[in-house]
C-alpha cells in the first residue's frame, strides 16, 4: 500500500522560509518522478516543481524558480521543498505527489499523470 505523507506546512509572514517534506512508505523512491502541486481556493491544481530521484533532475515552474528547491533523501526515502522569499500569493495547499512512469519528468507536467498523492499541507503567507 504506497502512501505519501507530506509535513511541515504552517503560516509565516512574506518573505519567510518553509520546509515541506513528503516522506513515502510502501513506495521507494527509485527512478521516479516526484512532483510538488499547490492548489489555492477556487484554483486549479498547479506544479510546482518536480524532480527525477534517479538523477536528481529538478524542474520549478516559472513562479517559484529562484526561490524553491526540490531535493531528495534516498536514506529517508523524503523529497523536500524548501521555499524561500515566500510571498502571500504562494498561500495554497501543498500537495506531493509520485509517479512510476519516467517520461513523466519532462518538463512539469499537470498532476492527471501522477499516480500517488499525499493528504496535502497548508502553507499560508501573510
């Protein structure tokens, strides 16, 4: 049974940092592409960033790039998202989410081709 738990969400004030992590079990991160969403009130869904844990490959939408930095803990089997400089638009529920398929890790694709999905983590801006 593969579930991914993401943590580390909270409130803090513009210009702030936040570590979100998700940490799989019954799962390894293992040439797979893991993704970051956030999805705000009355939005859609939307990528944040993504990275292949085979060889550590990242992609950051164009909002968060400079800011956000996906990284992986083989050890701990955990991908992390440390934002930086955050800003009140960055105010959303944070989502990870896995996929088996590598050809996922093109780009940032949208979140219909992830196959596992966290409970997701509040993260608010003021």
């Amino acid at each position: 049974h593969v579930q991914l738990v993401e943590s580390g969400g909270g409130s803090v004030q513009a210009g702030g940092s936040l570590t979100l992590a998700c940490t799989a079990s019954g799962y390894t991160y293992r040439r797979n592409c893991v993704g970051w969403f956030r999805q705000a009130p009355g939005k859609e869904r939307e990528g944040v960033a993504r990275i292949y844990t085979g060889s550590g490959n990242t992609y950051y939408a164009d909002s968060v790039e400079g800011r956000f930095t996906i990284s992986q803990d083989n050890a701990k089997n955990t991908v992390y998202l440390q934002m930086n400089s955050l800003k009140p638009e960055d105010t959303a529920m944070y989502y990870c989410a896995a996929a088996l398929a590598t050809w996922v890790c093109v780009g940032l694709r949208g979140p219909s081709v992830y196959s596992y999905w966290g409970q997701g983590t509040q993260v608010t801006v003021s």
